[in-house]
C-alpha cells in the first residue's frame, strides 16, 4: 500500500473541508451548520476511502502483474539457458563425431600401412625357405642369413609400433636422470662404427667427457640410434658426424650425414607415421618407416623440438637441445 499518496490525499481533502467551513460560515450562518458540516466531513472521507480503495486495488494487480513479467523472464532465462546447453551438447556432439571420424580415418590408414610394411619381408622370407627346401644345401647359410635379416626386420617393425604406440597413447614415463653424455656417444659409436667402416666411413663423434644431461637415457639412446641409422640408409657414401656444443642451460646436439638431402617440401611430412621421401630406398635398406616419428615424440615428451637442414644431393642435419640442469 501507498500510504505517502494516502496522505496527500486526505491532506489535500482536508483543506478542501475547510474552505468549504469558511465559506458556509459566511454565507449561512443558520442552525444548520453543524449538520451540514458533518455531511461534508463524511462525503471528504467516503470519497477519500473510494479513491484509496481503487489506488490499492490497482497497486495489487499492478504488483501481480510484475511478478508475472518476472515469472516469464526467468522461465525465458531458463529456456534460454537450456537452448545454449542444447547448442553446446551439438557442437560437442559434432566435435567428438569428427574426431571419431579422423581416428577411424588414422586406423584404417595405420592398418595400411602396416599391411604394406609387412608384405615386402613376409613375402620374401617365403621365397627364401622355398629355395631352402627345393634346392641343395650348398647356398643354405646364405639364404639362413637372409631369413634372420627378414626376420629382424619384422621384429624392429613391431617393436617400433609398440614404441610409438605407447607414445602417441601418453603412456611413456620418463625416467629423468643425471647422464654422462660420453656413456650414451660412446655406447652409440659401438653400435654404428662398423657398418660405416665397411663401406669406408666413419662415425665421428666428440669428446663430452665433461657435459652432464638430464635426461631419461634409454629414451635418448633411441633417439640418437634412429637418427644414425637414419642417415646412414640415406647415405651410399660419407662420414656421419656428431657434434656437441654447450649453449647456456643446454647442450645443442647435431648429427650430420652427406646422404641424398631430403627436399624443403617434406619437412613438414618426415616426421609422420611411415612417412618415407625415398620408398625404394626404405625398402632396400630395412627401415620400418617409423623412426623419426619416434625420435620427434620422445623429444617432444621432455619438452625438446627438433630442427631439421637439408639439401638435395649434398645432405641433412637434425639438430637438438639436451638440458644440463634439471629444471
């Protein structure tokens, strides 16, 4: 209720009664004054009452009516609310669709590629124990060297689907340690000396007797062995080379071969599953195809980008930081 307008109201009345008092005081002046003021005093108040009661009545329903309007605002907000939701849910709905789409896409693909991987020394082993059986025994232990060589490279392929597998799952836990960087260059020329030496190279690695890494070490110790292998199978001839150079909190690591070169159009591919520039020569040389893509993902999950130079017919260099402080 109004009762600021109530007041006005009989306030303004009020002087209306009173001008009314002095105006029949003075023209009247009979006995009947009295009840003629009386009757004006109930006409003031039964008119002020009317009004007052028509003021409430429309207060109320006006007072009805807002709370109305706010009723069907926030059952517009809500509707409003639920229609956004509805909105999200399809964009999700449409994104997680998409998503399924490309991995369906990955897999079939992936699939492809690993039956093709397979063919070449599946294939071959066949023809190799078919010759076994069918011919005499003089040429055996070579074609028994042939068989293992297909064989170990079936076994490198599922490992190296098993490696990148776990990786590209998030699955890979690093076991970040204080290492010597000598113990892995030393453990890496080991491997890869002599295959260079029998065709008259060699692998040139640097004295790092005094740098320490913070890294997990079998991780790395695969990085470096696909690189080397790497660029040997790309190269017929030619040193490898190996440099190291301390570059404030990080050792900068460089492997460079004298190889085909890899054209600047393929950057952007060679890292990927299976992704080979030169397929003849991969099939030739035993690779699974999946070497670098394991080096990037393994770099990548300490936090390491690798860089890649190379030209066409000169060479290629890969080049990346190790970190000397455990931060």
């Amino acid at each position: 209720m109004n009762y600021f307008s109530l007041y006005i109201k009989i306030f303004l009345f009020f002087l209306l009664y009173l001008f009314s008092i002095y105006f029949l005081e003075i023209q009247l002046f009979t006995s009947n004054f009295y009840i003629i003021n009386f009757i004006l005093c109930f006409l003031i108040i039964s008119f002020v009452y009317y009004n007052n009661m028509k003021f409430n009545q429309f207060y109320n329903k006006f007072d009805f009516l807002y709370d109305k309007i706010l009723q069907k605002n926030k059952s517009h907000k809500n509707l409003n609310s639920i229609l956004e939701s509805l909105d999200e849910f399809e964009l999700f709905f449409l994104n997680q669709y998409s998503e399924l789409d490309k991995l369906k896409n990955t897999r079939s693909k992936f699939l492809q590629d690993i039956s093709h991987e397979l063919k070449t020394p599946i294939f071959l082993l066949q023809g190799f124990i078919d010759t076994l059986i069918e011919q005499d025994k003089t040429n055996k232990n070579e074609i028994i060297s042939k068989i293992k060589k297909q064989s170990n490279r079936i076994e490198n392929l599922f490992l190296d689907i098993l490696m990148i597998s776990m990786i590209e799952s998030e699955d890979i836990k690093l076991d970040i340690q204080k290492i010597k960087l000598s113990d892995i260059l030393t453990e890496i020329y080991s491997d890869f000396s002599e295959r260079l030496v029998e065709r008259g190279d060699k692998l040139i690695i640097p004295d790092s007797t005094d740098i320490n890494v913070f890294i997990d070490k079998e991780k790395i110790l695969t990085v470096f062995s696909n690189l080397i292998s790497n660029a040997i199978n790309y190269s017929d001839s030619g040193d490898v080379i190996v440099t190291v150079k301390k570059y404030k909190n990080n050792v900068n690591v460089r492997v460079i071969d004298h190889g085909i070169g890899i054209p600047e159009k393929y950057f952007d591919y060679i890292f990927n599953r299976f992704y080979r520039v030169d397929k003849h020569r991969s099939n030739t040389s035993g690779g699974t195809g999946l070497g670098l893509a394991i080096v990037k993902h393994i770099l990548l999950a300490h936090n390491i980008e690798i860089n890649i130079k190379s030209t066409e017919g000169v060479g290629s260099e890969f080049s990346f930081m190790l970190p000397i402080n455990n931060s």
